[in-house]
C-alpha cells in the first residue's frame, strides 16, 4: 500500500522549513533541495516521521546556487562566494542566523534590505523573517562578524522607507549614514579600527589629481607603482580630493603622501572627465604640474619614500624613459592619455590652466580660485 502525504502536513512542513533556509527568487539567495522519500527508505537516518507517518528527507547538504534572471547582478550570495565563505568560517558557525549579502567595492560587503512591496507575493512571503526588526539587530551583529572574519574592510546596507525602523537597529550596530536618495537609505561601517575610514563622501561627482612632477635639474620625472591594480610599470603620484579641499592643496598633500616629496603648485596641464565610476557617480580628474622643493641652494632634491600599505615604489625615473613608455605603440605599455599629457608638458607651459582666487558675487560666499588659460597680458 502507498504512503500519501496529507497536503495540509506538507504545507506545514513546507512553511517551517522555508523560513529558516528558503531565500527569495527575487533575491538570487539560497535554495535548499529536498526530496520525498517512499516508506521503503524507513530505515535510512536521515529521514524523521511526520504526523502522518510518513518519511520526508531533510537536506543533507544545502545546494548554493544563482538565478539566470535579469536581476542576477544583484545576487547575494553566488556559489563560489558562498562555499568559500563556509570554509573560511568556523565549522560550528550558524549560517542560519546572518544576513544575506553580497559582494561590493573595495573589498566590503553589501546588504540589500527589500521593500514591504517587493516581498509581498505568497512565495516570497519567509523573507521578512529574515528582516524582523525583532531580530534585525542580531543578525546583523553576526553578519559583521562574518565580514571581519572574511577580511573584508566595510559592511553597506541599503534600506528602504518601508523598513526605516530598521535604520535604528542598524546605528546601535555602529552603522552611519552615507547618502538617500529616492525611497533608499545607505548606511556604511567600516571594520578596520586601527585605519581611518578611507570611504569617501557620497556625491554626484567626485575630484581626483594627479601630479607630474619634474626635476629640471636631472630632467627627471616623479613616479610610483601601486601596491594594486598597476595597468602600466609607472604611474604619476595623486588621489582623491578631500571634502572642502582646493586643487592645489590636495595634489601636494597626495604626492607627499605617496612620495614623501614637497611640491609647489604650477598650473593644471588637463581635466579628463569620466562617467560611470565609483557609487555610478562620475570623475574629474584633474592632472597638474608641480615643481619638487629642493633640500637646498645646490636644487637636491630628496629621494621618494613610497606611502606604507599603499605604495609599493616611488622614484624619480628619467623623463625620456617615461616618455619612450607612454609613446609606445604597444598597447600593454603605452599610455594614451599620458601621453597627451606630455606634449602639454613640452610646451612649456604656454597652454597651462593657470589660478586666480576671485571674489563672489555671492553675499556670504568665501572666494574661490578660478582655474583658466594664460592671459597674455593685464589689458585683456
């Protein structure tokens, strides 16, 4: 005689077992598989007797997987993240009890909170457990930890409107706000407590400098070689601008940190605008010409001392070397931009953008620097 499971037993079990391992379609998170096992199989361990009784396999092993859906760019936990991060962890370490989350920027995480009208079909309905502002604040804790553990630098967390309740439990956590916009909040917080946070303020553009600095004395040309992501064997020293931070301080402020090198500010050589970039935000990026300080009345100037944790070389590298790299023809090697910045530079400065702090018109308004081409005389 056949075992039949009562439809109203499988939908209970089917209900309890979801909310602790089903993850929404929606989402691209974790699916557990499992099967229905005949009577025959009494006898196998891994199989428990319902009310009915009869026999359901529970999973032996959770099988990780992602969606081919349009959204699977927004998948929280792909298979090879998923299993790497099992094995990385404690054995004994519950993955019930963490947040799903994906892999973000800079080497942090991100947790996406959905909206009370993404998870309102039937299906999807386990998911708010997941996000229960009765247990949010715990889940969290354990997610965090499992991105330190990971060695990863920050955990984000987007959260709706709808779920705005959740920002509260996320502040007793350390998180803080970095921008709104639309019905989201995104809140960060950085895990490394002896490094300043280096994530940066949330705008719709962001400024970045570069320096070439040359030694006229040796005709040489100030470099440096990043720890990561080198796409060329020298780059120009530079970095993001601060909030507040004029051009010019910000450019000698990056090529003492990466270089150890005082500078003074000449003149702006280019802008190259790019689309795109970090948050989708877009880059100005703004490569100047600066003149090294000399240690004294002989013009020596000093040698570069690469920025520990982010430097991984600085020298002065002979300007024609640099400029035979940039020119090259050969597509691992040369440098288009460079190497329009370099017939700039060979003009001696004749086409620099040049500064001048002006007024504003502006009541209340400090003066700002305008940057523009050489006038050729005052009458002009």
């Amino acid at each position: 005689m056949k075992s039949i499971i009562r439809p109203s037993t499988l939908l209970m079990f089917l209900s309890t077992f979801s909310r602790r391992c089903l993850r929404t379609r929606r989402n691209n998170n974790l699916a557990v598989a499992f099967q229905l096992v005949p009577p025959t199989s009494r006898n196998n361990v891994d199989c428990n007797l319902n009310r009915a009784g009869h026999h359901i396999r529970y999973p032996m092993q959770k099988q990780f997987f992602s969606s081919s859906s349009s959204s699977s760019s927004s998948s929280f936990k792909s298979t090879t993240e998923s299993q790497t991060t099992k094995n990385n962890l404690d054995d004994d370490y519950d993955w019930d009890k963490i947040l799903p989350f994906q892999k973000n920027n800079h080497n942090s995480i991100k947790i996406i909170v959905p909206s009370d009208d993404d998870d309102g079909d039937a299906e999807q309905s386990s998911e708010r457990d997941l996000y229960d502002v009765e247990t949010f604040h715990s889940k969290l804790e354990a997610t965090i930890v499992t991105a330190e553990q990971l060695g990863k630098t920050a955990v984000w967390i987007t959260i709706p409107m709808s779920k705005a309740r959740l920002i509260e439990e996320a502040s007793k956590s350390g998180f803080v706000f970095h921008h709104a916009e639309g019905d989201t909040a995104t809140l960060n917080k950085w895990l490394l407590e002896d490094v300043e946070s280096r994530i940066p303020t949330y705008a719709t553009h962001q400024v970045g400098v570069g320096a070439v600095v040359i030694n006229e004395a040796k005709n040489e040309i100030l470099c440096v070689r990043e720890k990561r992501n080198n796409y060329r064997p020298w780059k120009m020293p530079g970095g993001l601008a601060e909030l507040g931070e004029d051009l010019d301080t910000a450019v000698i402020r990056e090529v003492y940190e990466e270089t150890g090198i005082k500078c003074r500010f000449l003149s702006v050589l280019a802008v190259r605008h790019t689309h795109g970039m970090q948050f989708g935000r877009s880059d100005l990026y703004f490569v100047c010409r600066l003149e090294p300080i000399p240690l004294n009345d002989e013009g020596e100037v000093p040698k570069p001392i690469p920025q520990p944790g982010e430097i991984e070389a600085a020298a002065w590298v002979p300007l024609n070397d640099y400029r035979d790299l940039v020119f090259s023809e050969d597509s691992k090697v040369g440098h288009p931009m460079m190497k329009q910045i370099m017939k700039v530079v060979e003009q001696s400065g004749k086409s620099d953008i040049h500064k001048t702090i002006v007024s504003s018109v502006v009541p209340g308004r400090r003066p700002t620097p305008v940057y523009h081409a050489s006038i050729k005389s005052e009458s002009s």
